[in-house]
C-alpha cells in the first residue's frame, strides 16, 4: 500500500491525459482558469458589500439629525453619479450572490462537474438583470 503512495509521489505534478500542459490565456498570463477568476471576483464583491454595509450604516445615521439632513442626502442621492454606483452595488450583488449559488451547488455535490456551465449561466442571467435594472435606475434620472 505504501509503495503504491510512494509511487504516486515521485512522479510529480498529475497530467491531463493526452492534452499536454493547460494553454495560458490572453486573460490572465499565469495560466489560471475561470474558477480562480470566479473566486477572486467573489472575494473582491464581498469586501464591497461589506464597505457599502458600513457605508449604508453610516447614511441611515443622518435620520437622527432629522429631515432636513435626509432630504439633503437625497438630492444628492438623486444625481446621475449616484445612481451609477448603485448600478455597481446592483452588480457586486448579483455577482456574489449567483456565484455563491454556483458555489453552493458545486459543494453540495448536486452539480460537481459543471462548474464553468453554471459560472456561465450565471453571468448570463446577472448580465440580463443588470442591463433591465440599469436601464430602470438611469432612465428615471
């Protein structure tokens, strides 16, 4: 049993069988695939999330100075550039949100070898979402 594992180690890094070394992408130079990308793209949306969840934390605080403070903090809440950012709020949740799914369904095992199908599926649906709401939210500015 042992000589088996053994074996196993000294035979270096497993290959694809019949098709050589992965091809690098014009993406990314190191050689990383979509599943690196997907996990780094959810990490970074996360820490957005977190920052907005202060950041909307910090805003809710200007209704205890009253509504004269509030409805400030709408009219500039109002303006295009801030109608943007919540386009890219829009974004960060629905790529966190349907790249946990993809994540879940892959760890639970229901789906364990269709990965990049489902990252894929997913940007689909979030890019459908994205342009109906984004066309929603600056098309009442």
């Amino acid at each position: 049993m042992s000589d088996a594992i053994d074996e196993r180690r000294s035979r270096g890094p497993v290959q694809r069988k019949g098709l050589g070394p992965r091809p690098v992408g014009w993406l990314d130079p190191r050689g990383r695939t979509l599943g690196h990308l997907a996990f780094v793209g959810n990490r970074i949306t996360g820490l957005g999330l977190v920052f907005y969840l202060y950041l909307h934390l910090a805003v809710l605080s200007l209704l205890i100075r009253g509504g004269e403070a509030w409805n400030d903090f709408l009219e500039l809440a109002t303006t295009t550039v801030f109608l943007l950012l919540d386009v890219l709020l829009l974004f960060g949740l629905l790529y966190h949100g349907l790249n946990g799914l993809r994540v879940t369904l892959v760890g639970t095992g229901y789906v364990p070898n269709r990965q990049k199908a489902l990252w894929w599926a997913g940007a689909f649906v979030g890019t459908l979402v994205l342009a109906l709401s984004a066309f929603r939210i600056l098309g009442e500015s």
